[in-house]
C-alpha cells in the first residue's frame, strides 16, 4: 500500500513537471517568432581618433585672373600649403576633421593676361598683382561612400568622401612696392612686399564724395570666413595608418584676397605716394599710357585707369574671391599599435 501510494505521487509529479515544460517551450517559442535582432549602437570601441599632416597646392580664383570668367585661374601660379589634422570618427560612415593650413596664393596681370587677348588685354595694362600668405583654421564633416562598422582594425580598404564644412583665415594681400613714386621719386618701400589693406588702395581710408563712385567703402576685415567643400578618396596603408587625398574648394565671403574689388578711386584722394603707386600700377609698362590723361593731382595716367570714372573698373565687386586647395594627408590612429599590423 505504501509502494502504490509513492507511485502515484511520483506519477502526478511528473505530468505536472511536463506540462510546465510545455508552457514555456511554448512561450519561448513564441518570444522566438517574434524576435528582430538587436540593435546595436556606433559603441565606443569602434570610434577613434588620428592626427595627420597634409601637403598642399592652392589656386586662386578672382579678379587678378588671365580672363574675366569665373573659373579663370592660371596653374603657374599654383603655390605650396602645409597642413596639421585631427580627425575624430564618430560613426559608420561619419568623421569630423579639424586643420591648421599654411598656404600662399598669388596673382599677377602682367604675367598671366595675354595683352592682345579681347577679354584679358584690359587685364594687362591694369597691371595688378598680390601675395597673400593664407593662415586657415578649419572643421569638416566628412561622409564616406562605403560604411564601416567594425573597429578601426576591420576598416574599409578604401573608400570616396565628401566634404564640408566652415573655416576662418588671415587675409593679409601684399605686393611688391616699385622704385619709384607716380611722380617719379624713389620710395622708401622699394622691392619691398608692402601689405596692401592699410593703405586703402580703393579709397577705404580716404574721404570721398557722395558723387564719386566708391562712396561708403569700407576697411575689408583681416579675419574672414569661407565654407570649405570637396571631394576625395582615403587609402588604408595598414591597421594605423590612412592616405587620403582630395580636391576642394573654400567659397569666401570677401572680394579682398587680392586687395581689388571696386574702381579706381582719384589718386589725389588717396592717403600717400605709396598707396598712389600701389592703386595705379599701368604706368610700370614700357610705352604706357598711349592715351595719357592728366588727373587733378597733376599725375598723368592711362586713361580709363587710376582716375574717377564710373567706367574705370579696378575689379568685379558682384564676385567673391574663391581659392582652391589639393591635398594629400597621411594619417594615424591615435592609441592604436602595430604588433598586430600586417602592412597590406
């Protein structure tokens, strides 16, 4: 009697155990159906950090250009640029890359603009020139074509990118001062490259009449801002290190990296001989002026050039100056090793 009663309670325990077992097989299952991945974030192993220095060619495009059209640019005058990079990936296809740029952009009329061309000999008789040694600070949001997931050991081999972004340079145009005066006398400034923004070559500095034609220009600022934007590729060298190399462009908002912009203002308003002889420079070619015209400051000119007129065009102030840069970056992860780097 007691044998049967152990059975038949061991017995009950056991349907009771299996159909526990049913419910949540049955549940899982049911979790199972309805399941969708987990969701997994940009964590924190997969975001790293790279500094880099880049080499660069700068082109400028603006008033002191072989020819009027916007995309005019003369390649001989492409100048060197240096570059220091941070760069912080923040997610798959995301990174934000901050630079100090040194670089120089440089024009000239008499050694660019064909003097028999119809759209340039106006170009060469004005006779301009400048060198402006670029100081830029900038930040860039860069999107990759091709996303990574993984950490920076499993990135992509390569990938192309574009750019954009903000930047802040010193605009601080010079030339290079003549032997003399327009009157003829020696100058002090010689050979020298003379900055060009305080003298007020325009007439910034100067007092103008309600009449004449610059009326209420102002000093243009030594700090200025452009968007820089572009386009590019990025090579993986090995575990560490990346090349990129890119081409962009930085649209400014000044019409003053060359120091022209608006007309001829009248050289007797101008503030000294050197900025009279920085203003008008046609006199410096052999022959000049063909059609002389004596201005009221008793200085005889070309006419057309460095006299009041509303015709007397010295630039374009409807466009803003852009320059171009080229780059090529090396670049490397920043906590990152090589023990277990294979060089690909």
């Amino acid at each position: 009697m007691v044998l049967l009663s152990i059975l038949l309670v061991a017995f009950m325990n056991t349907d009771s155990i299996a159909q526990f077992n049913r419910r949540s097989i049955k549940k899982n299952n049911k979790r199972i159906s309805s399941f969708r991945g987990k969701k997994q974030g940009f964590t924190k192993e997969k975001k790293y950090n790279s500094i880099g220095i880049s080499v660069n060619a700068l082109n400028y495009y603006g008033d002191i250009a072989p020819r009027p059209q916007r995309v005019s640019t003369d390649i001989s005058f492409t100048r060197p640029g240096i570059g220091l990079n941070f760069v912080h990936r923040f997610g798959p296809r995301y990174s934000l890359v901050g630079q100090f740029m040194y670089g120089v952009l440089k024009g000239s009329d008499a050694e660019s603009a064909d003097p028999t061309g119809e759209n340039s000999q106006y170009r060469f008789k004005r006779n301009l020139s400048f060198r402006n040694q670029i100081k830029e600070l900038s930040v860039v949001a860069v999107f990759d074509l091709f996303k990574n997931e993984a950490t920076y050991i499993s990135r992509v081999k390569w990938t192309p990118y574009v750019y954009i972004g903000a930047a802040g340079f010193i605009n601080t145009p010079k030339a290079q001062a003549p032997a003399t005066d327009l009157t003829g006398a020696p100058l002090a400034e010689a050979g020298n490259w003379v900055k060009l923004r305080p003298l007020g070559t325009e007439g910034q500095y100067s007092t103008l009449d309600p009449t004449d034609v610059n009326f209420g220009i102002k000093p243009y600022k030594t700090i200025q801002f452009a968007i820089p934007f572009g386009a590019g590729v990025r090579f993986r060298v090995n575990e560490v290190m990346d090349v990129w190399g890119d081409i962009g462009f930085r649209y400014t908002f000044t019409d003053y990296i060359d120091d022209v912009s608006q007309n001829y203002v009248g050289l007797e308003k101008l503030n000294s001989p050197l900025a009279q002889a920085m203003s008008y420079r046609t006199n410096e070619i052999p022959g000049m002026p063909v059609n002389p015209l004596t201005t009221p400051s008793g200085i005889v000119v070309e006419a057309g050039y460095g006299s009041e007129y509303p015709d007397n065009l010295r630039g374009s102030k409807n466009d803003r100056d852009i320059y171009m840069v080229t780059s090529i970056r090396l670049t490397y992860i920043l906590g990152a090793t090589l023990h277990k780097a294979k060089f690909r």
